[in-house]
C-alpha cells in the first residue's frame, strides 16, 4: 500500500525514517512531535512511542533518533513555504495549518508587545497533528440528531478532550446533512444548506477557498475566519439551514450561537469538556448549557476498546451508548 501524503511535509532524514514505518502504524498517526535535540515521537491509537533511526519503535528515549536545529529550520521553510513572514498572525496564535487540514502547533520564545504575544521566534518544537476523512463516522449519531416533527436538526454540541475526534466526526456531520439522508426511513431528510466557520481550517481543510474534504455539495465554507464574526457573516450572506463551527469557548462564540439560535438556525458545534459538569464550569459557556440552547450533547471518550459515543438530551438524560466496535464511532481523531 502507499504511504500517506502528509509525509511529504517532513525534511529528510525525518521523512525517510517515518516512511519506512510499517503501513498499519502510519495509518493510525495522530500526532508527530519533534522537537530540536530530543525524541521524534508518534502519538496514535491512545498511546505514544518513539521512533529510532532505523525507524522502528521504543520506549526508551535514548534510542531514539533526536533531530537538530537544521531539521527545525527545513521544517519551518516547509510549512511556511519559505515565507515565514507572511505567517504573522498564524504565529502568533502559536500554529500553521497547512493544505489537507494538518495543524502544525508551534513551540518556541515568545516575542510580546504591550504585553501581548506578537510572534514566535526561535521555534524548536513542532507537533504536526493528522487530520483525516472519515466518511461514516456520523452513521450512528444522525438518527439521535434529528427532529421528525420539524423535519430539521436539533441544535447539538459534541463534546471530549482535545484529540478525541470532534473534528472529525463535525466533517462527517457536515458531508451528510448537506448531501440529504435518504436511507434513514422516517428519519430521512433532504439536503440542507450547511455553513461552515472553518477559523483554523481544519474541517474543510481549504486551499485557496476550495474545501479539500468532501464537506457536501450543499455546503459553504468561511476558511481562516475568527468563529464569532464568521457566524455572523454566515448568517447575513449564505442563509444556511445548519450553521457548524468547532472549537467554541469564548464569550463572543456564545453571544453568536445565541444569536444564530434565534435566528432559527441549527447550531452544530464542538467545545472542549469531559462532560455537562465540566462545559457548567466554563463561564463563557454555562449560559448555554443552563438556558437549554442545545437540544443533543454528544460525549466521546476514547477507550482502550474503541471510542465511546454518549448521546445525552436537553435536559442531560442519555439517549444512547456506543463503543468503537459499532459503525459510526470507530474511527480516530
């Protein structure tokens, strides 16, 4: 089998290391870590190995091959496409995402102003995280997430610690309710318009405007946009059915799925939280949880048999449990 094309965003010899990893690791890559001096690392399938210069795997971080300052250097030319300068604002945000939806987090010496971080210089740590197309992983959650009466989706929130598969799993939401559900009975529904915010550009995974992942044929994206303005551009100018964002947290990402809400648009977003206990605990969005505004929270946890899919209703009783072993959940982050 060939090897996966997000390899080509490596200098050698770290590209040469990693491709020579047998197929059935490279394919459930999450995360590679490198950072100038210490361990090349790989995180997938919930745990983490290091990877020697002959490219097998280890425990042991002194057999590990350790890449220096010249490979940081290649690497940021790589990502930057030679122009780091015109990465300000990425940089400042502390990551670069990159055709594909791979996010590239950065670690370096801040540089502040006004006691702000302006940019990051002397990056010496990189964490490339693999964004990945599931087609099917919503099969077991849309039958939960639809209204019959009204013939629309409910207002839901997926909720997990970072690096669970919201993302993900938000994609496949978007491919199937914009390309209609006809295979669902009673529960089938027509295509929808579907409004993505894509502020980090990780769920449509654009380039130059144009989603890389098949997000549906009836879905707009507003790439590289900052999540509450671009809610409210959405629903001035695109007038979707089902408006999706991930990542919210802030004040601002409240007051605009409140507004969308009473705009008579279907919210579909993502939050980091273990659960209702924890979301109750984030000041920006308690008002949410405590007003009823979502109608279906999703909880994924992953588990040492699979990824557990919790569906809970408006008023937090559970509605279903899944494990990875079914359709629909089993798929990584």
């Amino acid at each position: 089998m060939t090897n996966p094309n997000w390899l080509e965003l490596f200098p050698e010899p770290v590209k040469s290391i990693l491709h020579q990893l047998p197929h059935h690791i490279l394919s459930v890559v999450e995360e590679v870590r490198i950072r100038e001096g210490r361990p090349l690392e790989i995180n997938g399938a919930g745990s983490h190995h290091y990877v020697t210069g002959q490219s097998t795997l280890t425990l042991d971080a002194d057999k590990a091959y350790k890449p220096q300052r010249e490979v940081s250097r290649r690497l940021l030319d790589l990502i930057s496409n030679h122009s780091l300068y015109t990465m300000e604002e990425e940089l400042r945000k502390g990551f670069i995402t990159i055709p594909g939806g791979h996010r590239i987090g950065l670690a370096g010496r801040t540089v502040l102003h006004a006691g702000h971080v302006e940019h990051i210089r002397d990056i010496s740590g990189f964490n490339v995280r693999i964004a990945r197309e599931v087609k099917g992983a919503a099969d077991g959650i849309l039958p939960f997430l639809i209204d019959r009466e009204g013939n629309r989706i409910r207002h839901t929130l997926l909720l997990s610690a970072p690096q669970q598969g919201k993302t993900t799993l938000l994609r496949d939401l978007a491919r199937q309710i914009s390309s209609g559900l006809p295979g669902l009975g009673k529960s089938s529904l027509p295509g929808m318009k579907v409004g993505i915010v894509d502020e980090r550009s990780e769920i449509a995974g654009c380039l130059k405007g144009v989603p890389s992942f098949d997000v549906g044929p009836r879905t707009d994206v507003m790439d590289a946009c900052p999540k509450a303005e671009g809610m409210m551009m959405m629903i001035r100018s695109m007038s979707p059915d089902v408006l999706m964002v991930d990542e919210i947290g802030r004040g601002e990402d409240a007051e605009s799925v409140t507004e969308a809400l009473h705009a008579g648009i279907t919210v579909v977003a993502t939050a980091h939280a273990g659960g209702i206990e924890e979301l109750k605990h984030r000041p920006a969005l308690a008002g949410l949880v405590e007003t009823g505004m979502f109608e279906r929270y999703v909880l994924l946890k992953r588990k040492a048999q699979g990824l557990s899919c919790r569906i809970l209703d408006q008023q937090h009783r559970p509605l279903q449990l899944q494990t990875g072993s079914q359709r629909g959940v089993n798929f990584l982050a």
